[in-house]
C-alpha cells in the first residue's frame, strides 16, 4: 500500500528554515548560529523575525560549534547552520569534546550534505558525516527525506534533549511525504508496503527507491519501501520486522559505503537475522562536479542503480533458498 | 581588603598545592606545573571574587561562571572546587583512577559538580566562555563568565576566532585569563613557537588588558577587581597572568619538565615539607 503523493518539488534545505521558524515561534529558547550561509541555509525568515537570537559568527566553524555549546549552559537552544562538510569534518574534535563528551544540548544542522551540492565539487560534497557523527556516543543522526519532513524534523529536535546531528540537501526534490506527518525520532516510516525485498533508503534516495519500487513492480517484484530518517538510533525493531517478511534486503544512501546507513543496517542483521544484502552507496571515493542527476547517475545513486541491486539480491536470496532445499 | 583575608586565601592556596602534589602522585599522572602555578589564581576566584553556588547547576543562572578551558591543570581545579565545597574533599583521592568522576581532564560527563564543559583538547574554551556569556545576556542575567587558558593553547586557531568574535560581538561579561608562564610541553614557548607581544596582539584584536603578577595574592585581587570594574563597558577583557610554573614547590617552579610528571616519594615529601597542611590533607 503506498503512503506517498507527489505534490511539488522543494529543497530540503528550505525546509530546514520553514523548521526553524516554527521552532523558534514555538520555544524561545531556539538561537540560531550561521558561520556566513544565511542564504544557502534558508535561515532569513527566523533571523527577520527573530533578530536578537541569530548570532553570526563570520567563517569560523570551530568558533561557532564552541560558543553553541557554551550557550547551552544557561538553557539556549543552539542551532548552528552550515554546509554538512563544515558541520563535521572540519570541526570534529570540537563536536567530539565541546558538545558530545559535553552532553550538550546542540543541534548540527547541516545543509549542502552528499554529492547532490553538485558543481562545487568533492571540496564541499562530504560523503563521510553520517559515519562521523554516528560514531559519538550520545549523538543522534537524522537525515530527512524531502522538504515536508525536514520541516518536521528541524522542530522535533528542538523537544528531544541531547546533541542531534541533522543533515539535508542543497537541490530541488519532490515533496512526498504527508505535510500533517509528525516527525518522530528513532521511528522508521513505511513508505511502501511489500513482500520480496526490502529497501532502506535514507534522505534524496528515498524518492529514488520510490522510483525503483514502481519500475520493479512492472516486472513483477514487490519492493518494502522503509524510509530511515534516523540513522542513530536506529529503529531496530521496524527493520527486523520487515527482513522477517522479504528476506533480503538494499539499503540506499547518499554516503559512502563505509560507515553509513548501510553499515548500521547491516551490523543489525549480523546480529540477529543475517540475510542478503546490497549497498546503494559511493564505492569508497570522493565526488567530483557536475550536476546533481549526472552525479547520481555516475555515482550509482539513481533508481536504476537500486533496480539493479534489487536483481542482485533477489539472485542470492534465491541462492540461498535453493541451498538450503 | 583586610591583610587578613589575604592570610585566609593564601592559607587555602597552601592546602590546595598540598592536595595538588599528593594528587599526582597517588595516581602517578597528571600536570602538576601549571596547576601550581594557576593556584592563587582560582582560589581567589573561587574564594574571594565570584559569586557562586557549590549546590551546582549546570544552567547556572545568576551566578558567575567558570571556565577551564586548559584542562590539563586538572589537579588545580578538582582541589579548588572541593575545598569550595562542590564535593566531598575524600574524592580527591581518586583522581585519574578507574570509575572516578574526577577524569584526567575535567567533563561533565561523569556528572563531577563544577564542571561544566569538557576540556583537554586545546583552543575550545575561549569559544565555550563566549557562548555562555552570550546566554547570560540574552537571559537578562548580570553575572560575569571567566575563563582560563594556557599560553601554549594560544598555538591554536580557535583562540583567535573567538577573539576576533568577541570583540566584534562586544562580549563585555566575559574576563578571560591567560597562564603565562612560559613553557609548553616541549620546552619554552619561545622555542617551540614565539607568541609574540601578548600584550598588543588581544589590544590589536579590540580587547581590553591587564597585566598581573599571577602568584601575588593582593595584586590578583586588586587586579580581578579592577576586570570587574571594567566589565560592561563594551569590551572583552583579557588577563595575562605571569606565573611560575609550579609555584610553591622549588624543584618544581620555572621549568617546562614538571609539565606533565608526577613526584615520586621523595619528591613528594620534599615538596610538602614547603607547603603547610591548613585545612587538613584529604
């Protein structure tokens, strides 16, 4: 049964500010912080309406994840906006000690993440932060799908106590997922309802999976379509509950390979229910300019890519099946 | 102030280089140099100029805030907020052991009252102190952030992106202190990396700066009084602190190799012999 409807196409990132609006109207302990993206971060609305609580901090990362986490302690609410690779990379160690070792309340939202940033190029397109910020006890890693649920999302986190990671796009992308739809954190959504395979998609690759399952199902093949906003922690139980039906399984993502969504899913499956599994992910390389459709498409991100890796995994599961008989 | 109460704070800051040395060398580890060194330093903060709260909140509201942004000097801190009355005095002795909330460098991890920021990586406390600062005034809370720092932590970047922030921001609730003494793990901050003229670079960066003998108690006192003076009026303010590294203790004072070492038996009981038991040995 699906549970998505085409209405328009938005960024993500837009989103993000429509969020932090909202989140700002409704707590008055929501301050922003931009280290001179305000543009690019859609973060205009909130700093108009909100000007004595929008800090800019000039091209200072490092600067700006530090005074976030000494805001905290008199009970603010930081969230601090630039592009993915500045979010994290750049400024690990004071993620890692400032505000993760710290137990500060501190939200990372990151824009401009993955290889859709497209011709800037491998520069600014982080294919590692997932793995990164997975990485730090106590964070939590979100990763939304299309602008509705950004939106969702950026307000969720201002309620959830804690460091929280939250990572969203640069381009254009359908809008599908329900307006109205609260955004609950550690809670898989069920895009699509099926029975011969599983995939698990994350942020832009949703849509693409989406795409996929409707070309697999001309051929015949029933796609559970599972949406993983958030990475860490990860909904376990709505994971295994889905293997149990399929049997096998595609994770797809706009990451490496290593360290991302995929790895967490696999690390669960190895656990408690190992079945076959494929990769929809950057092979371990970094990105390069170009647009973000033919990136994808080099890259192995697209729908086509994941019907592949569906035929793929089928052929092992059947393989399977036939040894075990 | 009465030359009593420099009695008083002095008598504290003999006891808390007491705990410093046995410290370290209970467990074999830690940086007792510049935590002597910084000692007169804290518990004038702690004992004379801020208005605080050993009850402990993290949120702190009302109080003046301090933070330790070179966390290494451990030993000097823990003492401090124990003698203060943060926690139990005893759990000095289980510094830098297994299970204890007293870690090799502070967090507020293990819930340790006092702390309120990790720190040990260098460079991010100027930063962390300018983010509570900016808090303080967006509540409408009047209270002072201080914070402290290593000459060596001056190496780090992140130092001059907050000084830069906070000069431009008018961040005037805050006074930062740097431990000038001169030495940094390798050798003398004039070999391993020159620091230049202290003075005019935070002038030169639209800070506001005084200068005080970091081991004098009345000019310590006389000098944060002043920064208190001076706070509110549009500027940050900085204090460069000369002081020896490990001070009170002479093998130790004035030497970049007590840095990081720990005393032995001898060398503890040698350096005990030169600070008075005041309030009692934990």
């Amino acid at each position: 049964m699906k549970k998505y409807t085409f209405t328009e196409k938005k960024d993500t990132r837009s989103g993000f500010g429509a969020g932090l609006l909202e989140a700002g109207r409704r707590n008055p302990d929501v301050v922003a912080l931009c280290a001179d993206l305000v543009g690019s971060l859609k973060m205009e609305a909130f700093i108009k309406e909100f000007p004595e609580r929008f800090f800019q901090i000039g091209i200072a990362e490092a600067n700006m994840m530090g005074i976030a986490a000494g805001m905290t302690i008199g009970g603010a609410i930081p969230y601090t906006g630039t592009f993915a690779n500045f979010s994290t990379g750049r400024v690990y160690d004071q993620i890692r000690q400032s505000i993760a070792y710290s137990d500060k309340n501190v939200k990372i939202c990151a824009s401009h993440a993955g290889l859709t940033l497209g011709e800037d190029g491998a520069t600014h397109q982080i294919l590692e932060d997932i793995g990164l910020m997975k990485m730090l006890p106590g964070m939590t890693v979100i990763n939304p799908c299309d602008y509705n649920q950004t939106k969702a999302a950026t307000i969720a986190i201002a309620e959830h106590h804690g460091p929280v990671y939250l990572r969203f796009g640069r381009p254009v992308v359908p809008v599908f997922t329900p307006a109205d739809q609260p955004f609950e954190i550690g809670k898989a959504w069920t895009v699509n309802e099926g029975e011969d395979v599983t995939i698990f998609a994350t942020g832009h690759l949703v849509w693409e999976a989406i795409q996929a399952g409707e070309e697999l199902e001309k051929m015949g093949i029933s796609a559970e379509i599972i949406n993983i906003h958030t990475i860490k922690p990860l909904d376990v139980e709505s994971v295994l509950r889905s293997v149990a039906k399929t049997r096998c399984v595609v994770s797809a993502e706009e990451h490496n390979r290593l360290g991302g969504l995929g790895d967490s899913i696999a690390q669960v499956l190895i656990q408690h229910d190992p079945v076959p599994m494929e990769y929809v992910a950057v092979n371990d390389q970094f990105g390069q300019s170009g647009t973000p459709a033919q990136l994808m498409k080099k890259y192995g991100l697209d729908a086509e890519h994941i019907v592949k890796a569906v035929q793929r995994v089928l052929l092992r599961k059947k393989s399977t099946v036939t040894s075990l008989v | 102030m009465q030359s009593t109460s420099y009695t008083y704070l002095t008598n504290i800051a003999g006891q808390v280089r007491r705990d410093i040395v046995r410290m370290v060398h209970g467990c074999q580890s830690g940086h007792p140099g510049g935590s002597l060194g910084c000692t007169d330093y804290l518990v004038a903060l702690y004992f004379q100029i801020m208005k605080h709260d050993p009850s402990f909140n993290m949120n702190g509201r009302g109080e003046d805030l301090f933070f330790l942004s070179n966390g290494h000097i451990s030993p000097v801190f823990y003492s401090v907020l124990a003698r203060a009355g943060y926690f139990p005095v005893k759990e000095l002795a289980t510094f830098r052991k297994l299970d204890s909330r007293l870690q090799g460098h502070p967090t507020t991890h293990e819930g340790l009252p006092g702390v309120r920021i990790s720190s040990g990586s260098l460079g991010q406390g100027l930063s962390v102190a300018i983010g509570a600062a900016q808090t303080k005034k967006l509540k409408g809370d009047n209270s002072l952030i201080y914070s402290l720092h290593g000459d060596g932590e001056l190496q780090e970047g992140q130092i001059w992106e907050a000084a830069m922030y906070a000069a431009h921001n008018k961040v005037d609730n805050l006074i930062a202190a740097i431990d000038v003494n001169g030495q940094q793990i390798d050798g003398p901050t004039e070999k391993v990396l020159s620091l230049g003229d202290l003075k005019a670079k935070w002038l030169a960066f639209g800070w506001k700066v005084f200068e005080v003998n970091g081991n004098e108690m009345p000019e310590i006192i006389r000098v944060l009084e002043l920064a208190k003076e001076s706070a509110f009026k549009g500027v940050p303010i900085m204090l460069l602190m000369q002081t020896n590294m490990g001070h009170g203790v002479d093998f130790m004072m004035g030497s970049h190799k007590w840095h990081g070492v720990a005393p032995n038996d001898e060398q503890l009981e040698l350096a005990l012999k030169q600070l008075n038991s005041t309030l009692e040995d934990y």
